[in-house]
C-alpha cells in the first residue's frame, strides 16, 4: 500500500476500534463523531492508493506539490495541509471505481458528525440505525483495500459480521413481507382479469413510465407483479474501460455505466422499496443495461460538466 494509503488506514483503523468502543457502552456521540472520521479516513485511504493528488483540497494550490513527491508520505504529513471532506470524497470514489454500492450511510455519518460537532445532539436510536450501514461499507473500502476483516476490526471482528448477517437477513424478511403483500393486492384487483385485460393493465402501466425525467429514473420489471415499474437512483461512471492498439498502447476509453438504485415503485401493486437495501436485494437492476438515449444523454452532461469545470479553472486562472 502506498505510505499515505497506509497512513490513513491505520488511523481508520484506530476510529473503527474506538467508535465500536463507543456503541457498545452506549456513548452514542463519541460512536457518531469517531465513525464518520474512521469512515471518511478509510475512504481517502482508497482514494490515495489509486493517487494522492485525489485527495488534495484543489483550491490550496501550495499544498498540492506534496501530494504530488510520495517521497514525503513517509513522514507526518504537515499540520497545515487541507484535504477534501468527505462527501466530495464519495463523489471521487464513485468516480474512479471503488465498488460502492449505497453511498448514504457516508453521507449520513457527515450529517450526523456534524450535528455532534456544532450541537452535541446525537442519540443511541441514531447510532443504532447508522451501525449497520457504516460496518458494510467499512468492509467494501477494507477489501478494496486488501485489509484483512480481522485487521479492521480486532476484537470485534465477530460483532461486526454478526450485525452485517443480522441486518442482510432482516431486508430480506422485509423485502419478502412487502412483495407478498403486494402479490395480494394485485390479487384482490386484477385476479379477475382475463388475458387481454391484463395486457391493456400492462401497456397501460408502460405509458405510464414513459414519463421518466431522467436517466436517474429506469423501468424495470416489479419483483411482486412483474408490471412496469420505475426504479429512483443515478447513473454513474463506474470505471473507464481502455481499448488498446495493435502495439498494446491505449488509443481510446469508453465508459462503463452503472445504476445505483434507491427507490422502487409500482404504480400496479403498489409495492414500494424505500431503502437501497431493498431494491438492491430485490435484484431487479442486476441485468440492468443503458439505452443509447440515456447513454447519449448522460455523456452530454458528463463533458457539459468538464467543460463548466474547465471554464471555472480558466477565469480564475487568467480572468477570461
């Protein structure tokens, strides 16, 4: 690993062990506070192992040549050197391919810790809703990172999968209870229906869908009634793919597109997953594929974005 990867690994390491600490004694402020910094630690662990200069505060243009000389990492960085915070730090993981799945419970740990920062509030319900969530992703970043289960969490290796197979189990008796549900009221209303009247029910339903906003919105089948669905979420980069030449060397690179669901909703059955946890144990987007309207769609706003960026960087560099 490299040394300023190794550097705030260990030290997440350390946050994992004491926020674990923390919950187990009930101490619900020192878990929030000491969890969101073991999080955003791990996850510029992540992002300085792929290259330092990710993790750089872009706008300190003095501090950007030590990230830059890795000779230097293997001392204490200086005390005065800014880096990104962590939700710009999810948006760049996203961005360069780290496997996350469900980027909420980092985005709710820097609520949170900041609720505890600036207010002090923070209760053990909260602490108790984020735990689950913050243990599955710390085990995403650990594996991406090559860092045993065992060396993340020491002593409470067992605890932590423990409460990952407990919450796995519980969407999925969630998830379960929801479809049955939905499965009879679909019953109850269209049971009665003969072939052609559920073929109009489906071509009804898939009007209905065509009013998608935006690729952030994708139809899919419903895991209760298999109608029409519409799925809520966003549509990344997950990672840029190469093509080579003949001689080996890179000519050119396209992009791998990813859904990342957290809704789903039938307008038939009336089924509704709430959660990423449930759309994402429902399976439905597994086989998911872009079209070429959503794929044209989304690069168009891909390089809308470099080129507002570009321009940003070229008025505050030379004021045209």
């Amino acid at each position: 690993m490299r040394p300023l990867a190794q550097h705030l690994a260990t030290s997440a390491i350390e946050f994992v062990r004491s926020s674990l600490r923390a919950h187990g004694d009930g101490r619900s402020r020192p878990f929030l506070l000491e969890a969101g910094t073991a999080l955003e630690h791990l996850l510029k662990a992540a992002l300085a192992e792929r290259n330092p200069v990710l993790i750089a505060d872009r706008r300190r243009v003095a501090g950007l040549g030590w990230f830059v000389d890795e000779k230097k990492h293997t001392i204490e960085p200086p005390l005065k050197l800014r880096t990104i915070g962590i939700g710009e730090c999810i948006d760049i993981a996203i961005e360069v391919g780290v496997p996350i799945t469900d980027r909420s419970p980092a985005d709710r740990f820097a609520d949170h810790r900041n609720g505890v920062a600036h207010l002090g509030i923070g209760g053990m319900d909260e602490a108790d809703a984020l735990l689950p969530g913050y243990l599955t992703l710390l085990t995403t970043l650990a594996v991406d990172l090559g860092i045993s289960l065992d060396a993340l969490f020491g002593e409470f290796r067992e605890f932590a999968t423990t409460q990952i197979a407990e919450h796995q189990a519980e969407v999925h008796r969630v998830l379960a209870g929801r479809v049955a549900q939905a499965q009879v009221r679909f019953k109850e209303l269209y049971g009665s229906y003969d072939d052609k009247a559920v073929a109009n029910l489906r071509e009804m339903a898939e009007r209905a869908t065509r009013t998608r906003a935006s690729p952030d919105e994708q139809v899919v089948a419903c895991p209760a009634c298999d109608m029409p669905a519409l799925g809520h979420g966003e549509v990344v980069i997950a990672a840029w793919e190469p093509d080579y030449d003949n001689d080996g060397n890179v000519w050119n690179a396209y992009p791998a597109l990813e859904y990342r669901p957290n809704e789903l909703q039938c307008g038939v059955c009336h089924l509704h997953l709430d959660t990423t946890d449930l759309v994402l144990a429902s399976k439905v987007f597994d086989t998911w594929e872009v079209s070429d309207e959503d794929y044209t769609e989304i690069m168009e706003s891909y390089y809308d974005d470099l080129r507002a960026d570009e321009e940003y960087q070229r008025r505050r560099d030379y004021g045209y």
